[in-house]
C-alpha cells in the first residue's frame, strides 16, 4: 500500500516537471517511473474504480471511440479516468490512472476508459482486468513496428480468451480478421456493424489487405465494402461469412466533416463528426455503452454535443483560413479521410503530412496504398509537408495530381499556405501523428492554437 | 498506335504487403511516358494465361497466411510459364517474399524446409533479428546513374547467394541479404530479386527504366526517351543524405 502511494506520488511529481520544463504533456513519463516503483501499480489502481473498465483496441479509431465512451459515462454523472492524449501504451494508461489518483494513492472515478495499442492489449487486459473490452478492425499499419497482422491477431484473441466469463468482448462484425477472432471465443461476443448499402461500394480498394477464409483459403467474396476490408462479407465455398451484428447502424446520412446522421435500432441518431469511418465508431461506442449498461435513447441524446479529440478532427482558425486538421495514419485511414474531404466536404485546398518517426511508423511504403488518385482534378491546391515530403511529392506525381513543391519545414509549409489562398478558405490539413504535432506546434507558437495538453 | 507494355503481377491480392503497388504503378507510368500503351495482367492464383505477353514481371512480399496460400499454385500455375518468359526475354523484379520464393529453399529456425522454385541461385535461412530500417545499397549494375539504391528493408530471412547470383549491390546503409556479407539482392539472367521495399522502384527511377529497357530489348527497342526525373531523384537524394549524416 505505500509502494502504491509512493509510486502514485512520483508519477504525479514527474507529470509537474516535465511540463514545467516544457518537455510536452507528461502523458507517458509518470507511468515509466510509477512503475519501477511498483510494477503491479496499474492493477492496484484500476481496482480503486467503483465500477470497473472499458478497454479499446484495433487499427483505427481508438481515440475517438474511447472519448466517445468517456463523453457517454461522464454524462450519466459517473467520474471517468480516461488517457486521452493517445498515449496508448501502458505506460501512457498508468500515466492516466496515477493522474485520477488523490494524495493518498487512490483512483478516484468510477470508470476507467483506456485505449490500448493492439500489440499491448495482452499485458492491459491482464492488468487492468476490463469489465468490457472492444475490438474496432484490423487494419495493415506500422509494420516495421509490430510485425505482422496475423500476429497481432492472435495476440488480441489470446488477451480475450484470457477474460473471465463475465467480462463482456465486443467487437466489429464487418471486419473479418476481427470476426475470424470473435468466432474462435468460448464466450459469444457483442457484434456491431454497419448496415446500409447505400453508402458501401462493391470492390475493395487498393489499401484492402488480402482477406481469405480461415478454413479454406479462398478470397472472401465482399457484398458490401464500407471502410478498407471492412464490410458484409462471406466464403465462396461457404465455410465463413459475417456475423449478423445486433447492434447495426442503418439509414446513414453523411455530411463532410461536420456531421452524421443514422438509426440504431430504431434509436436516430444525429451528432458532429463527420465521415463514413467516424459511423464504425459511433456504433462501436454505441455497443460498449449498451454493454455496460447504458440506455439507448440517453446515448442518442448525449451524442449529440460530443466534440472530437485533438488533431482527429479539429478546427483552428488561422490568419483568416478555416484549417481542419485530421489525423491519417495508414491507408484505410487515410483514404477515409481523403474521400471525406474530397467527396463529402468538397474540399480543394490539402497539406499532407508525412513523417517517418517512431510513433508515425517508419517504414513510408503505405503511401502507395494510399488512393491519392481521388484529389486528381478535384484539388486546386495540394502541398506535401513532413519529413517525408518528398516522398509524398513523388507519390502525388504517379498519382497524376499537381502539387506544389515538398516542404519538409512546417513553418514553411503554412507560409505557403497562406501565399496560395485567401481570406475564407478551407484548408484540409491530413496528417501522420508527429506530422500534425509539428504542424500543430508552429500554430500553437504563432498563437493561432492551444498546446494539445490542454483540448 | 503505340506498342504496348505489359506487367505480369504475381498475387497481386495476397503478396503485396508493403505498398507493392508503388512498383507497378512507376512501371506503367513510366512506360505510358516513354510512348508505350501500358498494360497489367494480374496473376492471381489459378491464372497462367497471358504469361508469354509480359514485360517486367513483379512478385512482391506477403504474410506467412498469405504467403503459404500461393505456395502450390506457384508450381503448379507460374513455374513453368516464368521459366519460358524469362528465357525469351522478360525481366522480373521480386521483392522480400517473392525473392526468397524464388530461390531454393526458406529454411526456418526449427530446421524445416520449404522449396522455392529454384530459378536463382540464392538460399535462405531464418534468423533471429529481424532487420528492419532504411537502406541505401551501391549498385553493381553497369552504367546505372545514380549508382545508388535506396529502400526500406524489413525481414529476418537471411539470404545466401551462389556461385549462379551476383549481388544486386553493396550495402553502406542497413543490412541487405544477410546482415553479415555486405551484399543485397541478387541478380541472375533477367531476375532481379531484393528485400527493398519503399516502394522500391518510385525512388530509383534509374532501375525502373533498366527494367523497362532490358525487357523491351528483346523487341528492337534501343533506348528510352529521357524523362524528368526531379522529383523522384529529390526523394532519392534526400534519403542519401540523411542516412549519410547518421
């Protein structure tokens, strides 16, 4: 007990100082140094909450879903410790418990809300212990990081098996890596989904990862494509298909990046994000929040007000031009949010940004997947920024889109974003994680945004 | 009307884990730059038909699931058909997976071995770390301007080249092969294989159109016209000189 509180009070004492110092958030450290104090402290503090846990993984979407569900208890009047600066190792977790915890080293909230990186999710669960854990996709990304998606597959089955019976495992039927990992589990899942050909295409798009039958091998046959390889699937020989979800988004209605509208069982809902991708965490959040035992209709209502995380979808005004910043990391994502702009919100004016750190991937051969072919004719202005810049400038020349030169220097990149537009515009800001930090901070030191600590 | 100019892409829906695409795509661009009709035959599993037609074969890397679903149609469906459009003149650039499955055999660390379909002399042995990062490779092609490679490697197989193989290239960045010889990637009678991703070709645009005018050799074609190469050869430069500064 006073390992715990020692530890509580020199992750607190690390989080102080390394803002004070100007080193960023604090949204990691104070978890690495609580835990060589004691190591079981995650463990002890979760079991402080008076209700339990939600547990977030999967490719894409994690941030957003997570303060989805944060937004949905805290409007229910429970206290929520969430990591929301998408510091998503367990570092970053225990970081977020230890900032919930009061002078005497205990958690003070009623939920925990943790989004957790895939290739963690084993040692999260098995320290956090989750009341409900949720799986959104699988989608290829960051290779050079976590090796391969099978792998990663079946580390997440394993961290689900290893739940107790009473824990509830929801997950997204429309993916089939996803569902090939629901349909192994003793305990049957929640599945959600979307349900609404309207707004599905029928063939997969180049960044689709191989989907085959877990029994025979052949291609899955796709009757509806929403998102990457996610959509109403089935074996040709019969041997798998999609899992009928109960929880199913019907009736979508997509307007840019400013809103969506859609009816979950009957329940319309009707809130202010935007994109066909931001659907599957609607629903998602939908399921869990149901799953802990939240009303349909209160969570219809409290969606309505949400606002999105930093840098996800956010707007800042800069010296007259609307920017709208959305983060894009990998290709399913990244053509999301592409077509989003492009299709949806009629956007013209692009900065994408590449860069090849840690936290972005290092490996950038996921440009390729990437259908930048939709901002052909569509974009008057395109400028590539990041460390990979040029990567990004050769990639939008195969891709027959014209674009200004590659700008590796963000400041740069937002004088000439400001040369070649004018007072009104709309600029789409799509960005890699540390390209829109950077692109963030020269905003923040030019005062056109607050540092993201404090969204 | 032109001439056209065909790729042949191996499972393009189960081997082409690392943007792959790049490649195909600055093979047919270029090509429709260079004044040909530019054309992919996509030889998924089962097909062999249209074998003969192709140019510049492109067999990229895929998962193990991925990669043990092609590992019979691949000698039942390509190898013979490969073989002849090799010996008539095609070319073929194999990336990771593809390379090693077209050596002899991928021996993993529990000894178990799984043959390839021998058509270049290289071997290969899992090893314990995997190699993962940027490369930059001097090449041993003749005439090739820039000499350098540059690509992203990421793979634990360690591969061998016999006497048959000469290295693709020297590495003086990253790993390559085997992490031990200096070399990378192989070449040998119209196959070039290597682990560079990145994708490979888009930042070597001086090896695309090697590619491009050794396969159409064969056809009377002498020379390729001279494009503008500025921004490829920008993201080449800019990957030599960071790796250099480290």
């Amino acid at each position: 007990m006073i390992r715990k509180t020692v530890a509580v009070v020199a992750g607190k004492a690390t989080r102080s100082l390394s803002r004070l110092t100007g080193r960023g958030g604090g949204t990691t450290l104070p978890g690495d140094v609580a835990r060589i104090i004691d190591p079981q402290i995650l463990t002890r503090l979760t079991q402080d909450l008076t209700q339990g846990s939600v547990v977030i993984t999967g490719t894409n979407g994690k941030t957003t879903t997570a303060r989805l569900v944060s937004w949905l208890l805290e409007g229910a009047g429970h206290r929520v410790v969430a990591n929301r600066a998408g510091a998503n190792l367990i570092y970053g977790v225990t970081a977020a418990a230890i900032s919930g915890a009061g002078a005497d080293g205990r958690l003070r909230a009623d939920w925990g809300v943790f989004e957790i990186d895939e290739a963690s999710l084993p040692r999260a669960v098995a320290e956090i212990q989750p009341k409900s854990t949720l799986v959104l996709n699988l989608f290829r990304d960051q290779l050079d990081r976590y090796g391969e998606l099978e792998s990663i597959a079946k580390k997440i089955e394993g961290a689900l098996r290893s739940l107790p019976d009473n824990a509830h495992s929801v997950l997204n039927a429309d993916d089939p890596r996803v569902a090939e990992i629901g349909l192994n589990l003793s305990r049957a899942p929640t599945w959600f989904g979307l349900d609404d050909p309207r707004v599905s295409s029928k063939t997969l798009p180049h960044a689709a990862d191989a989907r085959t039958c877990p029994e025979c091998g052949a291609s899955l046959v796709f009757d509806a494509v929403y998102v990457g390889h996610d959509g109403v699937y089935h074996c040709p020989n019969g041997h798998f298909e999609r899992p009928q979800p109960e929880i199913a988004a019907t009736d979508i209605e997509l307007n840019g990046f400013e809103s969506l509208a859609m009816s979950v069982a009957g329940t319309p809902i009707d809130m202010p994000l935007g994109g066909l991708y931001n659907c599957y965490n609607v629903i998602a959040a939908f399921a869990a929040a149901q799953s802990i035992g939240l009303e349909p209709a209160y969570i219809a209502d409290r969606l309505r007000t949400f606002k999105a995380a930093f840098g996800r979808q956010e707007h800042i005004e800069f010296r007259g031009r609307k920017l709208v910043l959305v983060l894009s990391k990998n290709p399913a994502g990244f053509n999301e949010t592409v077509r989003t702009a492009v299709e949806l919100a009629r956007g013209q004016n692009f900065v994408i940004g590449l860069n090849d750190r840690k936290a972005d991937g290092t490996d950038v051969s996921w440009i390729w997947d990437v259908d930048f072919e939709m901002l052909k004719g569509k974009a008057k202005l395109v400028i590539p920024a990041g460390v990979r810049a040029h990567d990004l400038a050769v990639r939008l020349k195969y891709a027959g889109v014209t674009a200004e030169a590659p700008q590796t220097d963000p400041g740069k990149a937002l004088d000439l974003l400001v040369r070649c537009t004018g007072e009104g515009d709309t600029v789409y800001l799509l960005c890699t994680y540390t390209a829109m930090l950077d692109l963030r901070a020269e905003l923040v030191r030019r005062g056109w945004a607050s540092p993201y600590w404090e969204t | 009307m032109s001439a056209t100019f065909t790729v042949g892409w191996l499972y393009p829906d189960l081997m082409n884990i690392y943007g792959d695409r790049g490649n195909i795509l600055t093979l047919t661009r270029r090509a429709e730059w260079h004044g040909f009709e530019p054309r992919v035959v996509e030889l998924g599993r089962g097909a062999s038909e249209q074998m003969d037609d192709v140019d510049v074969f492109f067999f990229g890397g895929g998962q193990d699931r991925e990669q043990a679903l092609i590992y019979d149609d691949l000698r039942e469906f390509k190898q013979d058909s490969l073989r002849r459009a090799i010996d008539g003149g095609a070319q073929v650039l194999a990336v990771c997976g593809g390379y090693q499955l077209l050596g002899h055999y991928y021996q993993t660390a529990d000894g178990q071995r799984y043959d390839g379909i021998g058509l270049i002399d290289v071997r290969t042995e899992a090893g314990k770390k995997r190699f993962i990062g940027n490369v930059v490779v001097v090449s041993e092609i003749k005439g090739l301007s820039p000499s350098t490679l540059v690509g992203f490697e990421n793979h634990s197989g360690r591969t061998y080249l016999g006497k048959q193989a000469k290295p693709l290239g020297k590495v003086t960045r990253g790993n390559g092969n085997n992490g031990s010889d200096g070399t990378e990637g192989c070449m040998q009678g119209g196959i070039i294989g290597t682990y560079l991703h990145g994708s490979l070709l888009p930042k070597n645009p001086h090896l695309a159109d090697y590619l491009i005018a050794a396969a159409l050799r064969r056809r009377g074609v002498d020379a390729l016209s001279h494009l503008d190469d500025s921004a490829e050869l920008a993201a080449h430069g800019w990957i030599l000189q960071r790796e250099q500064r480290r």
